[in-house]
C-alpha cells in the first residue's frame, strides 16, 4: 500500500510558520539576556557600593569620639578682621548658652526644629532616602538644580566635623559621618547635640545662646512663637534674624507653625491662637555699618580657604575705615526720611573700599548693596549708550528727541516736551528717553543686554523695549562694577574684599591674587562714553555730584519716585549710590540728581582728598572703518589722499608739500604764470584741454576752501583753479 505524502505546499507553508515564529522569539531571547545581564551587574554593582559604604560608615563609627567628647568640642572659629591698614574692625567669635540636655529642652522645640528642619528624623538611618528621590524628582519636574535635603544628623556631622563648601566630595564624607553617628547614638542624643550646637546667626550657637540673644532668657523658658522663630533660623539665620527684618522672622516663623500642624502634632485650634508677632524682643545697641562688610566678605572664606580649616584666623580686608565711615556719614546725612540707602565704592582694580548695606544695621542687617535688587532707571542708560557707541554713534552724532512708539510703546520724556534735533551728548547728560528708546531698537535690544551682561550684570536681563530705560531690576554692587570697567577704560572690573589671611602667629594661609582682566569694549567706545558720563555731571542731570575736579557718572530715577541712584567716578574711585524703600512705595522727591547724588558728593570729597586730580580720557582714536574721507587724513599715509594746501590748491595723492610735485600746482613759473603738466608737457592756462578731468566737483571745493570762487576762475586738470593772468589762489 503507498504511503500517502502530505501536499507539498502544506509543508512549505509550516516550515515557513516556524521560521516565522522563531524571528520573534530570538529578539525576546535577546532582550531577555541583556535584561538578565544588566540586572546581575547593577545588582554587583549596587552590593560592591553597599559593602564600600558599609564598611566606610564601620570605621567612622569606630574612630568617631565619645558623646562627652563631641559635647565638649567647640565650633566655630575666632576670626579677627583687619583694615586694609592693619586695624581691627572686628573680632568674631562663636558665642556659646548653658549645655542643655534632652530632658531640658522644651519640648515644643523639638517639635519645632524636626517639624521644619527633617520631618523623617525618627525614621531615617542618617540619610533620608525618599526626600532624596523627592528632590529629584522635583528638580527633573521643573527643570531646576538639585535642592537641599540635608537630615538633622548630616547637619550635625557637617557642623562638627567638616565645613559648608558645597563640593561632592564633602557631601558624601557628610553622609557617611552622619550613617555613623546614627550608628553610635541615640535619637534623642543626637537630637541634643544639635539643638546645642547649630548655629542660630549673631554668633549664637546652640538653642539656649540663641535664645539669651533673641528673647533675653534661657531656653529653658521658650514659648511656642520663640522656638518657632528660632526653628526658622537654621535656613538662613542673616535672613530671618528678628533683629534684622522682624516681618521675615515673622513669615518663616509662621512657616514653621505649619509644619508643626502637619508633622509635629501642633493642635490647629492651639495654632490658629499664634501671635508669632508679639513676641517680646531684646534690643541691642547700634553697631558700625562696617558689619554688612563682614557679613558679605567673610563667608567667601569657606571657598578660599582649605578645607577643615578651624584654627584662629586674622583676615585683612580692602577696606579704608576712614572711606568707610566717610560713606556711613554720607548715607545717613542724605538719605530721605523713611527711606533706605546703600553704598559701594571700589578702587580702580575692584577692592572694596567701603560698603554700606543700610542705614542702621542692627535695625536692618539686610545688605541692600550686595542682595537687594532694583529697577536702575536711566542709570541703565549706560549700556544703551555703550551699545551705540560700538555700533557707530559718536557724542557729537545727530539724533532727534521726538515722540516715537516702538512695538506699541510710547516713552515719554520727565519733562513732557520735545527737542528736535540734538546729538548723543546731550540726549545722554538730560536722559532724554525717546533717543534711548531708538537707540535701543536701532542697536537691537538684546545687544543692549549683551553689553549689560558683558559688564558684569548678573540678574536677568528683559529685552522688552521698556528695558533701554532700566525696567530690569540690578545689585548696587553689579551697577558700580559695571562704571568701574568704564573708569578702567572699557577693561574688566573684579570687586574683591579680602587682602591675605593669616594664622595669629603670621603665617599666611591665603593671598588675593589680581583676576586677568579683559576688555569689554574697544578704547574709543570708552572714551566715548566717558565723554558722555562726564558732560551729564558739567550740565546735565548729575551736577549735584560736583566735586570741584573732574567727575564722570549717571543719576537714575525710576517711575513713582521710587528708586534714586547715582554712579560715577573720580581719582581712579567708582562709587554707586542708591536710594529707596525695602517696600518699594514712593519716596516723595527723590531723584538721582538730588540725594543719591549729594551723597555721592560729600562721600568722594573726602575718598579722592589725597589722590591726585586725574583728567579723563575721551580723544576719540576712531577705528578706520568709522573714519570720514577727511579725518582719515590725519591717521593715514600723506600720500593715499586728496588734500588742500595752505594757497587753497587741492592736491593729488602722491604730492607732498615742499617737494618737486608742489611747484607744478599754483607756484610760479619763470614766465610768471603757473602751469600744470599733463603727460610729461606744460601748458598754460589758456591752454588747458577741454576735456580734463575734474577730480572734485566745484560744490566739494568751495566747501574745503572756505568760501565761493573767485570770479573768471577756472579748473585746471584735477580741479586745480587757476586765474587769467594772476597768482594762484
């Protein structure tokens, strides 16, 4: 019996099937595999990294030092501040309360400080994961840098064991330190470390020194309101200190009442009775202006000194106490009633020589000279001018003052009227702002804000229109920086503070050196503007800044008479003065050209008393491409140009007075009458042919020539003119 086959087409069909079916297959296999290998190998990976930090975190633990020792252990460091001629300002110092211990501390600023501070303490190993991938999530959410997620513990092995430079290198030794600490004590142990080691501001370390500061009393004694005002410290102890702006204290107090109602189990009955406001206040006598400096300068030092640096230190700054109590007189004398005022004043390679943050710094210790931001004004000006000034413009330019509207935008001027046809200089030294606004748009905005950035502005810059009339909020310390560069002629300005550091015993452990400087602009845009800065001080709006030598600046007045500046400089010194309220309402008659201006004055009379008159530098060395036909003469070679010489003649390139060439043009000849050669033959005036070319139209002759010709005269080959039977003109 045969066998019976199966249709062939069938078989082709199934073997097809299966070859089908296996492509499928092989890349799941594949993907599987890598699947299986990236899993083994993250997973060696992630357990050689726990046995690494386990192992870090064992022997930290076994070389960390006992609790008695870390309670006897004092941080901080005495750091003596010097002048810049080796006198003391002031010595700083950790300030230290009454070692309080678990049992002693109110419990309600425990609440307060975990509440706010690490809401996971009692939960977490030192290193609290999920406000980790929190914070990452969030910075990934929002595209925004990493954020801070420091524990309780991370901040007491910082504060005890290492500094606060922000480097990985000293975030992962935090983290291990504090997985150690977790290791060898308690909560509650490293709970009262901390409470009586952090720094609270003022030089008050611990609760119960913070609390004797603030409140004039133990800590045992706190109340709620006070413990939530010294809870919200730890982020920003300058910031929220109540002796400094009771309004912040009172706002982050509040905040911490919050967290307290959400994660320390603060009643909301009993927090909606709060009155973080009525908090009684110590209060302290004055202290010199000279403490915004040092609040400013002094925690630059974690980046310029080495790592774990402890020991007593002696920091000589560029400070001049005699400019600097010159400025705090000048400030206060000055100011408007009601308002605040600041002051920067930089040598002319960018040392500080004085600074003033406000009026009075106990009442406010808030730097407005180096963290208040505020609307310029027309002190803006400056890199709108710059702008133009690199584009082409020169001061003695035609520009007209009429109304103008740019993308839906009509500026004004302060005074309501028009002027027409005006040139650069004095658009800038009466401010006028139409020229600004078209200066602005001729010049392109966003290069106004590239020059702005290029001399040194830091905060965002707007490239509205509105912005050539100082819309973009600015630091005093940026704006001064920014005049500084042009004092230095168009090169980099660095402000700087601090000289060297020393130890006690006179070993130096750092020294500043000079940042290469860069230029900004080209010399003749500084000279330029220079020219401009100084006309606005002579005639313009700056003349209050005055000070009998030569000083150049810009006064700025913002809308509503709420911001007042003035910025020049004199004698190699730049000093930027500003005026206004921290709430931003108007000041009744302010203006740059007024109290800023005055106070500029009477400050630079005495910084520039024994520095020597200095004149200003605004001969303006144009580059080729900006020279006129005319002026090229005088930076060019003789020989490439027409020119007219002393008898009104115009000579040809390649003649030269006094030579061969000039007897041929206008001189004699022994028959009495000039001629000219053309093509190696002379010919007399009567013979001229008629159809020589005139170099120059007649127009462009009686123009360089002063006047109109001379009846029956003629041109000669070139233009030469020549008179019938006379001398040459």
């Amino acid at each position: 019996m045969a066998r019976r086959r199966a249709p062939r087409s069938r078989t082709r069909t199934h073997k097809a099937a299966v070859r089908s079916a296996d492509v499928p297959r092989s890349k799941k296999s594949l993907a599987w595999l890598w699947l299986r290998r990236l899993t083994i190998w993250g997973g060696a990976l992630a357990l050689l990294g726990a046995i690494g930090v386990g192992t870090s975190v064992y022997f930290a633990a076994r070389a960390m030092p006992s609790y008695s020792a870390l309670m006897s252990s004092e941080n901080g460091q005495t750091i003596l501040v010097r002048a810049r001629d080796g006198s003391e300002i002031v010595s700083l110092g950790p300030s230290y309360g009454q070692w309080l211990t678990a049992d002693e501390i109110p419990q309600v600023m425990k609440d307060a400080m975990v509440s706010v501070e690490d809401r996971r303490f009692y939960s977490h190993f030192g290193i609290d994961v999920l406000g980790i991938a929190r914070a990452i999530f969030v910075s990934v959410r929002d595209d925004t840098g990493p954020r801070a997620t420091s524990t309780i513990t991370q901040q007491l092995a910082r504060n005890v064991f290492l500094n606060s430079n922000r480097t990985m290198d000293r975030k992962l030794r935090e983290a291990v330190l504090a997985m150690a600490l977790e290791w060898n004590f308690s909560k509650e142990q490293i709970l009262e470390l901390y409470l009586n080691k952090v720094y609270f501001g003022g030089g008050a370390y611990g609760v119960d020194s913070a609390s004797r500061k603030f409140f004039s009393h133990s800590a045992r004694e706190l109340s709620l309101e006070e413990a939530a005002i010294i809870a919200g410290l730890v982020k920003a102890p300058s910031r929220y200190s109540p002796t400094a702006d009771i309004d912040a204290a009172v706002g982050r107090a509040n905040v911490v009442i919050g967290q307290m109602v959400r994660y320390g189990g603060l009643d909301p009955a009993r927090a909606s009775t709060v009155d973080v406001s009525a908090v009684n206040l110590r209060q302290e006598l004055g202290q010199n202006s000279i403490r915004y400096f040092t609040d400013w300068v002094l925690p630059q030092l974690d980046l310029l000194l080495p790592n774990d640096t402890f020991e007593p230190i002696e920091v000589w700054t560029t400070i001049d106490v005699g400019m600097q109590a010159a400025a705090t007189t000048a400030i206060q004398s000055n100011v408007p009633d009601g308002a605040q005022g600041a002051l920067v004043s930089l040598d002319r390679d960018g040392a500080i020589l004085a600074m003033v943050g406000g009026t009075d710094y106990i009442s406010s210790n808030y730097n407005r000279a180096t963290t208040s931001v505020r609307q310029p004004g027309s002190a803006w000006k400056l890199f709108v001018y710059l702008s133009a000034l690199e584009a082409g413009y020169t001061p003695s330019s035609g520009v007209r003052d009429i109304p103008v509207t740019i993308d839906g935008w009509s500026p004004r001027n302060s005074n309501g009227s028009f002027s027409g046809e005006i040139d650069v200089r004095t658009a800038f030294a009466y401010s006028v702002n139409t020229v600004a606004a078209q200066l602005g748009n001729e010049v392109g905005f966003s290069n106004v804000a590239s020059m702005a950035r290029r001399f040194g502005i830091t905060t965002p810059i707007s490239t509205y229109p509105a912005m050539v009339l100082g819309s973009s909020e600015v630091r005093v310390i940026d704006m001064t920086r920014a005049f500084a560069a042009v004092s230095a002629r168009g090169q980099s300005v660095e402000p700087y503070g601090i000289l060297r550091v020393t130890t006690p015993d006179g070993e130096e452990i750092y020294r500043h050196e000079q940042s290469r400087a860069y230029t900004l602009v080209p010399d003749y845009v500084a000279a330029g503007i220079t020219d401009l800065l100084q006309t606005t001080v002579n005639t313009g709006t700056g003349r209050a800044a005055q000070i009998g030598r030569p000083v150049a600046g810009k006064t700025g007045t913002t809308s509503d008479n709420k911001d007042g500046w003035f910025l020049g400089f004199s004698s190699g010194i730049t000093t930027g003065v500003w005026m206004g309220r921290d709430d931003n309402s108007r000041v009744p008659g302010l203006s740059g050209g007024a109290a800023p201006a005055r106070a500029f004055a009477a400050y630079m009379r005495y910084a520039v008393r024994d520095r020597p008159v200095e004149e200003f530098d605004t001969d303006l060395q144009l580059p080729d491409w900006q020279l006129e036909p005319d002026d090229e003469f005088y930076y060019g070679e003789p020989g490439n140009y027409f020119y007219i010489d002393e008898q009104g003649n115009l000579i040809e390139p390649g003649s030269s007075p006094g030579g061969r060439d000039q007897e041929y043009f206008g001189i004699e000849g022994e028959s009495g009458t000039p001629y000219y050669p053309l093509e190696g033959n002379s010919v007399d005036t009567m013979g001229l042919p008629p159809d020589a070319p005139q170099a120059a139209s007649d127009d462009f002759l009686e123009q360089a020539t002063g006047g109109a010709l001379p009846s029956g005269s003629r041109r000669g080959p070139n233009g030469v003119t020549v008179q019938r039977g006379g001398d040459a003109p």
